[in-house]
C-alpha cells in the first residue's frame, strides 16, 4: 500500500503539472473564465493531493486498515474530484456538456474529506 500512495502520489502530481500547463496554454483559448477557474481548480486539487500522498507514502507503514482505507479515499477521491471537472468542464467549452458527471464531483470530495478525516485520526488516536 505505501508503493501504491507513492505511485499515485507521482503519478497524479506529474498529470496536474500536464493539465495545468494544458489549461494554461491550449485551453486559455477555448474556456470562459469561470471554466477556467474551475479546471484551475481541479489541477490545484490534485497537486495539493499529489504531495499529501507522497507525504504519507513515506511517512505511514500501512500497517493498520485505517491508513490503508486512507490512502483509497485519496486516491479515489481525486480521481472523481478533479478528473470529473475536467471533464466537465471541456465538455461544456465543446457544447456537450457531461452533466451526469455533475454528481460524480462531490463523491470525489466526500472521499478526499474522508481522507482527511482518517489522517486526523491518525494523529489523535493515541489521544483518545
């Protein structure tokens, strides 16, 4: 499991330095502002969540469920977080908007809240 936070932790950091180099060049073309505050938004979500994973890969053994559990609710959570408003919001700049990805991006958030949640947890256990 910590192979897996370090992997997706590079991999979703190297795709948001992509994405928002992409946003920043190719997109500025085609998306209104608030589209792009809001793909803006996404890159942002990722990279913050990018580094959290790195962080924890090389910080927790994931020697107990809930850490495990913790690193699912990340890396989940930014995959249906940010990729759903790329989405979104490229399909809406085509004139084909996905909304039934409109949904999608909360789960992604309610996961990623969770995940904070656990790591929190983590920290204050020992306290309880």
């Amino acid at each position: 499991m910590v192979l897996v936070a370090q992997i997706f932790g590079a991999l979703y950091g190297l795709l948001a330095v992509v994405f928002g180099a992409f946003g920043a060049h190719a997109l500025k073309k085609i998306l209104s502002e608030e589209q792009l505050k809001s793909f803006e938004t996404g890159v942002k979500y990722q990279m913050y969540h990018a580094i959290l994973l790195l962080v924890i890969g090389f910080n927790f053994n994931m020697d107990v469920p809930f850490q495990q559990y913790m690193v699912y609710c990340f890396v989940i959570g930014t995959l249906l977080f940010s990729f759903s408003i790329y989405a979104l919001v490229i399909s809406s700049a085509k004139g084909k908007k996905l909304r039934f990805l409109g949904p999608i991006t909360p789960v992604g958030g309610l996961l990623l809240v969770c995940g904070w949640a656990l790591l929190l947890f983590s920290f204050v256990r020992n306290l309880i």
